[in-house]
C-alpha cells in the first residue's frame, strides 16, 4: 500500500469526523457536536498544541493525534500519541505501524526523550503491533472524572 502522510490543512471536517466517528464507536454520540468541532479545530490548528497527522492513500485512512509536553524525567518535552486509529479497510497493511514511526520521527526531532501511548486492556490487535515497537510499561492508568 503506498501511503503518504499529511497534516490537516487539506481535509475538511467532515471527512474527519467520519474516520473520527469510527474510531470513538458509540461513544461518539456521547459527546457534544461542539467538542468534535472543537478537537478539529484544535489540531488544524498547530498553535493549540494538538497535532495531527493523516495517513492518505487515495484518500485518508487512517490518523494520529499527539503532543508534545513537559517532563519531569527530561530536559526536553516528551511526546504522547493520544488516538491512533486506521480504517477497516486498511488494516493490517502497516498503516498503523507507518503513522507511529511518523509520529516518533516527529518526537526524536524534537529530541523529546520518549513516545507515550496507551490503548484499551481489550485491544490485543493493537497490543499485538505495539509490542513490536516499543516496550509495555509496568504502568496501569486510572482516571478521575471532575
């Protein structure tokens, strides 16, 4: 498959908002269609700090949203990958891993120290590559709503 990556400036919302509806599930509808608005907004936007990226074949198939953030642990900012996701159709053809390396090139030209993400206990397709790119932490994530 011959990807090539760009950020958001060609894509339109809702050309997103599909891959994004896809990748949230029912949760989508959930959440206000203010604060969908507002996370494009965000990443079409570098300024804001939330960076995007699309993986784009004949068109956009999959996207990767990070940042980059203090460190207690470096003099430099590290770099979270906050949502990954790739259309059905493009799975397992290495879009996935494709985005991550993009986003990690990001990051080590930034010379931030490491590449964080996270992903769903139940998502052992994803666990699956992730394991081959980075190392599992002894970490375990909690959340409290305010």
């Amino acid at each position: 498959m011959d990807i090539r990556f760009e950020t958001y400036d060609h894509i339109d919302f809702d050309t997103w908002s599909a891959l994004w509806a896809d990748y949230m599930g029912p949760s989508a509808a959930l959440v206000h269609g203010s604060v969908h608005q507002h996370t494009f907004s965000r990443i079409r936007h570098a300024d804001t700090g939330l960076l995007g990226l699309l993986a784009v074949t004949d068109r956009p198939v999959g996207f990767a949203h990070y940042y980059f953030h203090p460190s207690s642990y470096s003099l430099t900012d590290a770099c979270t990958l906050e949502d990954l996701y790739v259309a059905p159709t493009a799975r397992g053809q290495g879009v996935g891993r494709a985005l991550i390396l993009q986003v990690a090139a990001r990051a080590r030209e930034a010379h931030a120290p490491a590449l964080h993400w996270r992903t769903r206990a139940t998502n052992q397709a994803a666990q699956a590559l992730y394991e081959r790119l980075a190392t599992r932490t002894e970490f375990v994530c909690f959340r409290m709503a305010l």
